[in-house]
C-alpha cells in the first residue's frame, strides 16, 4: 500500500474568529492510500491546541509502515488529526475496492441528510447581529463567544437578528465557574439550549458542584472513549470531531459508548473542506446536535463537495468519499 500526504489551504468566506484568534483561511492536510488500482482519500485539520502542526502530523502520516490495515492504525498513531486522514482514507480505499458504500461496511443504515449548525464568528454584538440577521434563515445557530459579562450582549443581539432560530453557543475554554453562575440562567432566558466547553478542559472540575441549569457539552475535555469515564457528572453531552477521535473508527465506537453512559452526543467538526465533513455525516445520524458546516464557512471547497440545502447537510456521494 502507497501513502502520501499533500497540503490544502481554501480561503474562507469570510474572517473567522473564535476565543483564541483569527483565521482568514482553513489549511488542511489531504492523505491518499492506494492499493493497485483503488485509491481513498481523507482529510484532516492540525489542531494546535493539541500540540500538533502541519509538520507534525505529516510526519506522522509519513512514519507509518508500508503494512497496515485499519485495526493496527489504532495502535500505531495516537488519537488525533494524523490517524484521522488515514483511517477515512481506509475507509474510502475499503468501500471502492468492495463497491460498497462505507455505511454498508460499517454495519450501519443508510444515511439521510442532517439539520447542521452554522457558526457565527465572534465579534461586537453589532456585528454578531447582523451575521444572524443575515443568516436568520438557518434553524440552528451557534455563537462563538469571549468570555465576560459582554456574551450577553452578543447573545441578545443575535436572538434579535434571528428571533425563529434555535441558538447553541461555545465558550471555548473561556469561562470560569463563577462566570457560568452568571451568564448561563440568562442565556437560558434568551433561548439558548446548550454551551460547548464553559471552563478549560484541565480545570472542569467544578462542573461537578455546578447546578447547571444551561446544558454543557464537553469538547475540548472529550476526546476519544478513554475520555468519557471523567466526563461523568461534570457533562450532559460530548461532541464527537473525528480530528480528535483519530478517525471514524473510534468514532462510531464512542458515539455507541456515549449512548450507553447516558450522554447525549454532538457530532462536530474543524474548519475544513467537504472531505473533511464526508465520514462524520455517518456519525451524525441522528444526534441530538449535528455541527457540520465547516464547507459553509469557506469561500472554496473541493470539486466534489458535500450539498447544503434546507434538509440540512446531505451525505456524501462515491465520487467524494466513500
């Protein structure tokens, strides 16, 4: 088996800002794996973060033995972005060599298309009303915010711009427990359903003595399945991204152990293209909150790409992946 790793940038549509900076674009890494005439594709997105970079993770990639099948990938490449591309690529390469598409492999149904979040970027409650204004028509918003009493103000401006649509916000390791007592009775007021990571992932302990009447979603703090058993009681939801879960495999496999632990499950994603999106669609099916917009927000895709439309975000055809 033949492995090779290329660099993506698509710009983005527009600039994108979340707690920790800014981006005007989304560099990926493309992972191809081919067996004599087949070849599957996956993507990934180096998350620093998570320590990784571009170099790093290629080099990982670029590491690994000419021998391997997906089973031994989860032994020879930690959980992250690295096992991510190249277990989808497996996956693709799997599914074109059986004619058969990857849900069929994976002993699941067939898929439909799914209701996704689209993300507003962080900005002035001035500018945070007019991206919802503008995107009112969506029925799921997610609203990216700072930190500090002022989200509250970005909250109402948003439910202002669209008063018909549901609202989900990430704190992005922002908060503090204090901040959370404060903000999260009045963004319940406001309609909001859940947060994504108030506190940083090394310090949620407090999640345990909060009451916490604003739904919390770990995901920073969840990881792969190995994460879950410190989740308990600090959690109601975990958001499954495959960059961190280390690819569809483990994904499929956390999701299931979500279930039965009582969590209820997001399937997210990073900022990526429609290759990215293509193997989480499958994990998506019928969670509580779906967040796959990352094609949504660039301003290019691949030729082949994922199609939006008011059914939500359609899986992907055999000409994309899988």
């Amino acid at each position: 088996m033949e492995i090779s790793v290329s660099t993506n940038s698509f710009q983005l549509a527009q600039v994108f800002t979340i707690s920790r900076g800014s981006r005007t674009q989304a560099d990926v890494l493309t992972v191809n794996v081919a067996r004599g005439a087949h070849r599957g594709w996956g993507e990934c997105v180096p998350y620093a973060r998570y320590g990784e970079t571009m170099e790093s993770v290629a080099a990982q990639v670029k590491g690994l033995p000419r021998l391997f099948d997906r089973d031994d990938l989860m032994t020879l490449l930690p959980a992250g972005a690295a096992r991510n591309a190249v277990d989808c690529a497996l996956w693709d390469l799997e599914a074109k060599e059986a004619s058969r598409p990857v849900w069929d492999l994976a002993g699941l149904s067939a898929p439909k298309p799914e209701i996704t979040a689209y993300t507003l970027s962080l900005g002035t409650p001035e500018a945070m009303n007019a991206q919802a204004a503008k995107n009112a028509f969506r029925p799921l918003l997610k609203t990216k915010l700072g930190g500090g009493e002022e989200d509250v103000d970005r909250i109402r401006a948003v439910r202002a711009g669209a008063l018909d649509a549901r609202i989900i916000v990430d704190a992005n390791e922002g908060w503090t427990a204090e901040l959370y007592q404060t903000l999260a009775p009045v963004l319940v007021d406001l309609g909001v359903e859940m947060v994504e990571q108030p506190l940083p992932a090394n310090d949620d302990d407090a999640l345990l003595t909060l009451e916490r009447v604003l739904p919390v979603c770990a995901d920073e703090s969840c990881h792969d399945r190995a994460s879950l058993a410190g989740l308990q009681g600090k959690y109601d939801m975990i958001n499954i991204k495959l960059d961190k879960t280390g690819g569809l495999t483990e994904a499929l496999k956390l999701k299931q152990a979500a279930v039965d632990m009582g969590f209820e499950v997001m399937v997210g994603c990073m900022v990526g293209s429609s290759l990215a999106m293509a193997p989480a669609v499958l994990v998506a099916q019928g969670v509580a909150v779906v967040d796959l917009d990352g094609p949504l927000l660039l301003g290019e895709d691949r030729s082949n790409k994922l199609f939006y439309d008011a059914a939500g975000v359609h899986p992907a055809g055999p000409e994309l992946w899988g």
